[in-house]
C-alpha cells in the first residue's frame, strides 16, 4: 500500500529569469514546496516605531459638562429601554454643540439625486446549494452577515454587485442584488434589487454590509460601496444604502463636510456596536478621501457615525477632519484603506486599522476611540511584518464585540521579502494593546491575497477568513476556521471552478455543525457558496497524452476531468468522485473529496476522450489541515497495470477512448477519421489534441493506440 505524504518543505527564493520554467518543473513532482521553516507560532507582533506624519493624535480633552453627557448617554444606552431614545438623541445634539467636533446632516433621500434606484422585491425559486446566481453580468464585490437574535437568528444575507463590461459615460448602471438564507446556506432567494444610475460603476471589492437588530421587530442592514461616476471615467465617491429585512430600500444622502468635485472618496468600511448594544446601537463608516491639489495627492482616513439607525432615513453625523495629518503622495493606486471595527471596551471601542499608505506600507497603523463619543481617534501602535520592510496590504479587522469580550482580529497580506510572493497572516489580541502574529498560508506555491475576516458576535474567539490563493492561470478561493486564536482548519481551495473573478471572497457564519464557516465567492459570472471544511484533500498530478505540450510542461487547453475514490476491496466501488477543469499552466489538480470518509482507496481518473486510469495500489487518506499528494507523471508505476505512455519526461494517460468503452480500437479510429474527413471543429471528443480541429494529428494518435491495443487497466 502506497502512504501518501503531507506536503512540507523548504521555502527556496527562486530566481527572477527562472521562476515560471521552475514552478512549472516542481509541479510535476511535488505541487507544494513551502519557501522556507515556517515561523514560530503565536509569536509577539513586530511593533514598528511610529513615524510622526502617521502617528499625530488630536486632542481630546473634554470639558466637565461633555463628562457629563457622555456619562448620561452611557447609562441609557446601557438600560436598553426604548423610552430613551429621545432623551439620547437630546444629549447627543448638545454634545455637539459643546464640542464643535462633528456636523450632524439630516437624510434627505431625494429620489431625483438618488445614484441608486430600486428594481423590485422578487422572490426566486430556491436554488441549488453552491450556485446562488448566474447571468450575463459579472461580480465586482460582494459583502455578507448572518442574524444573530429572535426567531430568525441564523438568517444569511449576501448583497453582491452586478456589472455588465461597458466601460464611458453612456455605460449602463451596476446592479446590486440582495439575496437571503433561511436553511443555513443551502439555498438562497432574490430579495430585492437595486440598480445603479447610469454609468455608475462600483469598484473592486468596495462593498461592505452590517446588520442592526433589536431583540423583536425590524432588522435593518447597512451596506456601503464605493463607486465610479462615467463608467469608470469620473468622480470616485462612496453611497450608504439601507435595507430592511423585508426589501425595503432606501439611499441615504451622503454630504460629506468640505467636499470637493476634485477629490476621491473610496474604500467605505461599515461596523456597529450593536452586539453590546441591540436597543440604541451605533453605526461607524470609515473611508478614504484622495484630496488632490494639481499633482499632489494627500491621503486621509475619515469616519461617520449614525446615532439612529433603526430607520431607512437615519441623520448623519460627519466628523470632518482626518484620522492624522496626511502625507503628501506623487500618486495613489487606491490600495490605501481603513477598516473598522468594535470591540466591547468603556474607554476605546473603535479601532481603525490602515494598511498601504504610499511610502508607509511596510506596517499596519492602529487608531482607538471611544465609541459613545464625538471625539477622534488616538494613535495606538503600529505592527509590522515578521520579515522587516515587508510590504503589507488589505488588513482587515474584525472583532466579537459583546459584554467583556474584546477578541480582535486582523487578517493581512504580506509581501514575503517583497519578491511578489505573498503569504496570508492575522494579527490577534485580547485587549486591542498586545498583538500576536500568525500565519495561515506561507508554502511557496500560492500568491495569497485579498483577504476578509468575519467575528462572530458574542462569541470568545470565534472567527471566519477567506482570501484568494492565485497561482499562475488558476483563482483558488482559500478559507480558514479560527477559535480561540488557534486555527481549527484551513483549506487552501473551496472553488471547484478556476476561472478567476473581479470580486473577493467574503467568509461568514451559518448556524450548521457548531456555527461552521460558510465562504462566498464568484467565477466571474457565476456566485457560489461553500460551506464547511470536513474533506479530503489530494493534490493529484496528471496528464494526458493527447493535449500534454512537453516543451511547457502544460496541456494546451482546459478541459473537464473527473477524479474518483474506490474501494480498495472488491467490488471496487466508487465511494466518492469530483469534476474539475485541468488548466493550462500546470499539471497540479487540487481535488476535494467531500462524501468520503478517512480510508485506504484507489484513486481513479476519466476523462472524455482518454483511457481510465488508476493508481497502482489503495492510498491512505485522511481527513485535516495539510494536504496529501499523488503523482500519475512521475514514474509508470504510480498507475495501475503501468499503464502510461511517456512524453519527455511525463507519464501521460492513453489519448483516443472516444466512445469510452475501455478500449482503443477501430471503433474509435472509425469516429475520429468520420470526423476528420468532414472537418469537424470545435470541443469535441474527436479533437484528441486539444487545437480545436479534427484532423490527421488526431486519427494519428488513435490509430497508433489502436495498432497497440491500448485498454484499460483496472483491479
């Protein structure tokens, strides 16, 4: 019996000129070579020494009378009962007058100026379990939660942006589409849709959605985007839009102090306070402005808070001034941003993260603020990377929120020695003060990036995080369980379709399996969910005779294949079995098994136009973290029966079962010279070459099979 190993490693720094033949050439033996020892876990974050441009804290000092208000404000917000709202909303307003730190704007929600219009309420037929939406648009951001009180609790809710690929001010307007769970994830409905005005275009990744419920009646969610005016040719501004929980729709009137025509507004990140407080919770939007004076470029971090937003029409109140006194900047990318998060702490329950600061991106910056109060953010401290003068970008922070809990968590992308070989980490702390640095994906094989995380509320230590792991021509969609600072899972691929998207994957929370993780991602034009981790992992190197190109040591097409677990015991049944596209760029399958229990099986392979083939003998496979690997190219005994044919330096499966009947005769020669000689094209079972035309190449190959008697090989 073969014992299939768990992939490990030294980390090599591969050479510039190299690097693709190489990855290429490592791929055929062993798919994930880890770039060097891992670093130790849990280990103290590096803490930077501040640099002054991004460390300025603006003075907080508060008079008796604001003590006063705030204290009063703190004792009726604690007492949740609704007869107070009036009297808070009071206070607040003469808190504002004393401090002059903050403009209240009241909605105006105008439907002439409105950038987003609703459809309608439409509600679908359920849809299938991974497949939530597929239409002739594709995803350009995406943003989730899950209900956590009443009898609804549980309830899963994704808002995605829909784009069509026109591009200039007569483009057509994105769409966004709010769908929802009630069965944990398995199936979806349409709620309601909104579409945007035209040529209005919502950028990569830009979306964000928060949920605000009470212990009883209506559950509102805010969603904030940011957006591009003239298809992507104009102003780059954000919009704040609120849902209820039965499709109602509303776009709140965003007036932001001091704005001008010429700066940007971009990245709006959405949290509330609404775990500790259900019954007068607080919502915080943090997002960059770009203010731009001729070639000049002054990045800042700003927030706004909204005191009422148990309504589709909440007041607005802007704090004007930024986070620190920016740095100027030659140029902006929009990579800078700020996220925000709460976390259940009397003197600063705020905390903004800012990451990829032009000239400044080697650290993560953390500011804290009170979050019952009209005051800017303090400085906190600065984390940087593990390896010194790594570029970091994308940190995003979460937190579990609720009564004395302050989990808090950061997840980040960091460039290893800035040779564009990115890895995934988090960040983690109990008090926002002390921080530990851990790795998620560290091997060599992945450029890891784009990550989110998700806390679940009230619940110690409990987060979600989903990135994308992108290696050469292939999207891979990675998601990883952590509870108590200490991850419960990782699976480096939960997308069995590679053909990349616009949009980043979001991770969230289903009420299934002890409150697993259930991660949202697209293919361009088709969203998925996926839930749960519980799998079989196999790494499984193949290739096929007919497209194999032994000079790129890559097929020259995509194509479907179908990979299958046996028993290892007669009859041989088929226990468990998953479809897949082989891509181009190399030979590495990443395989999920998701039915099969831990086992000793045959692994068997089929594709459409190819001879079955199966491993030489059962393979140990187990359930967890680390993945386990097969080579069928490697040498010809790793198939059954040797039954491979060598290319250069690669076993290959046979090439010409047309019909699929297990063997390669004169009936599949027949098929193949019928087709040639009426000069079939396309993706057909005849075109054995993979080059799209039926030809004298392909009845070449099968002829010579046939000539050989080519069968298949089985237990």
């Amino acid at each position: 019996m073969h014992k299939v190993k768990n992939l490990s490693g030294s980390r090599d720094m591969r050479l510039k000129n190299s690097m693709i033949i190489m990855l290429l050439l490592l791929t055929i033996n062993s798919f994930s070579q880890d770039k060097k020892p891992l670093p130790p876990k849990d280990q103290p974050a590096v803490i930077n020494s501040g640099t002054e441009s991004l460390t300025q804290t603006r003075s907080n000092d508060l008079s008796g009378e604001e003590l006063r208000i705030i204290e009063q404000i703190n004792l009726l917000k604690k007492s949740g009962d609704a007869n107070s709202a009036g009297k808070i909303s009071e206070l607040q307003k003469q808190y504002e007058e004393i401090s002059r730190n903050t403009v209240t704007v009241n909605s105006v929600n105008s439907n002439s100026n409105s950038v987003f219009r609703k459809v309608s309420n439409r509600y679908e037929d359920n849809i299938t379990k991974t497949e939530i939406y597929t239409g002739g648009r594709y995803f350009v951001a995406l943003a989730t939660q899950t209900e956590q009180r009443g009898p609804t609790a549980g309830k899963i809710w994704v808002i995605v942006a829909a784009a069509q690929a026109d591009t200039g001010v007569a483009a057509s307007g994105d769409s966004l589409l709010l769908y929802s769970s009630a069965d944990n994830g398995q199936t979806f409905s349409l709620i309601t849709s909104v579409e945007a005005a035209t040529a209005v275009k919502i950028n990569r990744d830009e979306l964000d959605m928060e949920i605000i419920e009470n212990t009883s009646g209506t559950k509102y969610l805010y969603v904030t985007a940011g957006y591009t005016t003239g298809g992507y040719t104009g102003d780059k501004k954000i919009a704040l839009l609120i849902f209820d929980d039965a499709g109602n729709f509303s776009e709140a009137d965003i007036a932001i102090p001091g704005y001008s025509a010429s700066s940007d507004y971009f990245r709006p990140r959405i949290t509330s306070d609404n775990s500790t407080y259900p019954s007068f919770a607080y919502v915080n939007v943090a997002f960059m402005q770009d203010s731009i004076t001729g070639s000049v470029h002054n990045l800042m971090p700003k927030f706004f808070r909204i005191y009422n937003p148990y309504t589709l029409t909440p007041s607005i109140t802007y704090f004007p001034l930024s986070l620190f006194t920016p740095v100027a900047s030659a140029s902006n990318d929009f990579r800078t941003q700020a996220d925000i998060a709460y976390f259940n702490n009397i003197s600063d329950s705020l905390i903004f993260v800012i990451s990829a600061y032009p000239g400044f991106n080697s650290n993560v910056y953390l500011y804290k603020a009170a979050g019952n109060v009209n005051v800017y953010p303090n400085y906190s401290n600065v984390l940087g990377s593990t390896y010194a003068g790594d570029e970091i970008e994308n940190a995003r922070v979460a937190s579990n929120g609720g009564s004395n809990i302050k989990n808090l968590m950061i997840s980040y992308s960091d460039n290893y020695l800035n040779s564009g070989d990115w890895d995934q980490w988090i960040y983690s702390s109990q008090d926002a003060s002390a921080w530990t640095s851990t790795v998620i994906e560290f091997s060599g094989s992945y450029k890891s990036h784009s990550g989110d995380i998700a806390g679940k509320r009230n619940t110690d230590g409990s987060f979600n995080i989903a990135f994308k792991n992108v290696l050469l021509c292939r999207d891979m969609i990675a998601s990883a369980e952590i509870r108590t600072n200490s991850i419960q899972s990782y699976v480096p691929v939960v997308n069995d379709n590679f053909a990349g998207s616009f949009s980043n994957p979001k991770p969230a929370f289903r009420y299934a399996d002890n409150d697993s993780a259930l991660t949202f991602w697209g293919d361009y034009y088709v969203l998925n969910a996926t839930g749960g981790s519980n799998a079989i992992k196999v790494q499984i190197i193949a290739a096929l005779e007919g497209t194999y190109d032994q000079n790129t040591f890559s097929h020259v097409r995509e194509d479907y294949i179908t990979f299958y677990l046996k028993s290892s015991a007669p009859p041989y049944n088929t226990i468990d079995s998953t479809s897949l596209y082989m891509y181009t760029c190399f030979l590495t399958n990443m395989v999920i098994f998701k039915n099969a229990p831990d086992g000793n099986y045959y692994i068997a392979v089929k594709h459409r136009n190819t001879i079955e083939t199966w491993s030489s003998a059962p393979v140990s496979l187990t359930n967890g973290i680390s993945w386990s690997s097969y080579n069928f190219t490697s040498s010809s005994a790793n198939s059954y029966g040797n039954n491979v044919v060598q290319k250069g330096s690669v076993w290959c499966f046979y090439t010409g079962d047309v019909n699929q009947d297990g063997i390669i005769d004169a009936t599949d020669v027949s098929e193949v010279d019928n087709d040639a000689y009426a000069s079939l094209s396309g993706s057909i079972n005849t075109d054995l070459n993979g080059d799209y035309f039926v030809d004298a190449s392909d009845l070449g190959l099968v002829d010579n099979n046939a000539y050989n008697a080519v069968t298949a090989i089985t237990p």
